[in-house]
C-alpha cells in the first residue's frame, strides 16, 4: 500500500471523468445503500456516494469503511506534503475495489481546484490531486472532506441490473449522513432517510 499510495494516489485526476463534461443521470449525488445478502464481501453494508453514471458506465466511493492502519498524517507522510503539524484530521477510507492506489477527496462545494473538481451537485464535489491535500493538511480547504482510496466502478448497465436484481437501495445524500455520522452508522441512518429499519431487513429481503 505505500509503495501505490506513494507514488500513484492523486497525480492523475479522474482518469475515467472529466470535470467539464455534463453526464445526465438521475444516480448522480445519490447514495447507494448495499442490501443485504448481496453477495459480495467487500460491499457489505456498504454506502456509496455515486460520483458518475451514464450510459457508459458508473463510478462512486464507499463513504462508511474507514482504514485504521492508515491515517491522513501517515499519508501525507508518504506523499511528501508538508513538513510541519497536520493541523486538521481527515479520516481515511476504503473508497472501493478498484485502483486502491488512486485516491479521491469528496467534500462539500465551497471548495474547488480549477480543471480537476468534479462538481457533482450543489452540495457536493471531488477533488483528485495534491492540492486539496496541501490545503486540508494546513487546516485549509474546504468545510466537509473524506478521503477515499480506490473507488467503485461499474460497466455499462452493469449497475442499473444489480439495482433492479435488489443488490442496492438509493437514496439522497445529505451531508449529515456523508460526513458528520460516524462510519458506523452511516448505512443505518442511510436507510432511515427511506423509513427503512435495519433490524427489519434479511438476507433475502425484497426477493420472491
């Protein structure tokens, strides 16, 4: 993981987006809640901000599993930023299965880095180079950030059919629920925004 986060986490923003692009959607800024019983480990209980979706593909990050061996100060650290005391703490997450080396700082709109901020929404935005890094290590930058390293990604169609096979519920992104629930909470309260019990669901919820 050092040697990735090293040298490949933010130098290269998006890759797959590009920020000036209008990508209509309707899952765009929403949350994907994981169901459960859905069949992959590394989703369980998962909630996703959906970054991008279109007809080629889609593209979010897991907000609620945070990586405890690896602390913003340990990666700034190791991507030679700064020099003097982190003066403000962003928690590190798993944003998903893919390229865990590429990371992504999704944040509120008052902040943006011209040509590499993704607006995805009135309320929120992602940022993928140093910058936004350099700027929250001095107590900079803007109000509400979460790190994630890799990402979630989907081919085309390959979302909208685990969706209909009941693999996901979708619903609003609140700021409270992106970035002031502890990560523990975040997929009961992401199913409480539906009226949605956690303790009513089963492994074999919504199938026949």
């Amino acid at each position: 993981m050092a040697a990735l986060v090293a040298h490949g986490v933010m130098p290269h923003p998006f890759g797959m987006i590009d920020p000036d692009a209008s990508i209509p959607s309707q899952l765009e800024g929403k949350l994907l809640i994981a169901m459960p019983g859905m069949g992959d480990p590394r989703f369980d209980k998962s909630v996703i901000f959906m970054c991008a979706h279109s007809a080629e593909g889609a593209m979010g990050l897991i907000v609620n599993k945070p990586t405890p061996a690896l602390t913003f100060a340990k990666l700034l650290e190791q991507l030679d930023i700064g020099g003097t005391p982190v003066r403000r703490e962003v928690q590190v997450h798993f944003g998903g299965p893919v390229e865990h080396g590429r990371g992504f700082v999704l944040h509120s709109a008052d902040y943006a880095s011209e040509g590499s901020t993704l607006q995805v929404s009135g309320s929120f935005g992602m940022t993928a180079t140093l910058d936004v890094l350099e700027g929250l290590a001095k107590g900079e930058g803007p109000a509400d950030a979460l790190l994630a390293l890799g990402y979630a990604g989907w081919g085309p169609g390959q979302l909208e059919s685990e969706i209909m096979q009941n693999g996901w519920l979708t619903c609003d992104a609140s700021r409270e629920v992106v970035f002031d629930c502890a990560d523990v909470d975040k997929w009961t309260a992401a199913l409480a925004t539906l009226g949605v019990d956690a303790l009513m669901l089963s492994a074999d919820a919504g199938r026949a």
